[in-house]
C-alpha cells in the first residue's frame, strides 16, 4: 500500500508515512518482505528533518527507535523490518520475526513530542489500544493533526 505524503488537504505533517509492506512470501523466515517507507514533505518541511526522537510502532507497542540522522526534504528512507546495514536509504529493525499483521496493523510514526501520523490497513488502527481513534475497513490514513507540529 502506497500513498503521497498528506494526502488529505489539512494534513500538514513535515514527516509521514508513505508506503507500508506488511505481506510477503513467509516473512518469518524472510522478516525484509515487510518495510515501511517514511517521507519528508517539502511542503511542510523545508529544510532537513532530524529523525532523532522518531518513533515506529505496530499496533502491540513494539517500536524501532531512528538514529540520529536527517531526511532532505521530498526524500524517504526505508525501514525493513529485519536485520541488514544501515545506509542512506534503508534502516533496519533487526526483528527475527514479523513486525506487521497481516489480518491488520497501524503503522504508527510517534514524533517526539508525542504526535503520531497513523496509517492503518483492515482496521489495525481501531483496535491499537489508547490512540482514541477510529479506522475504516478499507486501508485508510489517520493523523493526529492537533498534535502535529507545523513548519
């Protein structure tokens, strides 16, 4: 599943989630099936964005920190999901086993102030607990666009 960058008219998120991969031929022996791609919008971010105090998260909690490295504007980097190295395209979780659920997940992007740019595939955001929000059936992009710091 793909999508641009703030899809909707009032999304304003510098950074966001643009591609999540959550299926692929037995991803418990091959955990790099999955990845997700984040994005920085130059609409919203100008200027490089530090991903230092960046967060993704599935929908039990489990989360991969970022490093501390910084994304050009109109750029993204991919994180897989299982182990690799490093570069300026591609971040690794370094899982042994799955991080997405098939059946349904909410790829969450935690800013470091707290505000999460969600997107949601078979309703996995309405059922990630404590994010007081509501997904439809069909794939769909959720913002906290309160939250969301602004350029």
């Amino acid at each position: 599943m793909s999508l641009p960058p703030n899809p909707q008219p009032t999304d304003r998120a510098p950074v966001a989630i643009t591609r999540v991969r959550y299926m692929g031929a037995n991803d418990a022996k091959n955990p790099n099936n999955e990845f997700v791609d984040i994005t920085a919008d130059p609409r919203f971010a100008t200027a490089p964005v530090s991903l230092k105090g960046f967060l993704l998260k599935n929908k039990v909690g489990e989360a991969f920190a970022f490093p501390d490295i910084a994304l050009e504007p109109g750029s993204s980097i991919r994180v897989y999901t299982g182990p690799g190295n490093p570069s300026a395209e591609a971040l690794f979780w370094g899982r042994t086993r799955p991080a997405w659920d098939n059946w349904g997940d909410c790829a969450q992007l935690v800013y470091p102030s707290g505000a999460r740019y969600l997107l949601g595939y078979r309703s996995g955001c309405a059922s990630a607990q404590g994010l007081g929000i509501r997904a439809s059936e069909e794939a769909s992009v959720l913002r906290d666009a309160h939250n969301l710091p602004l350029p």
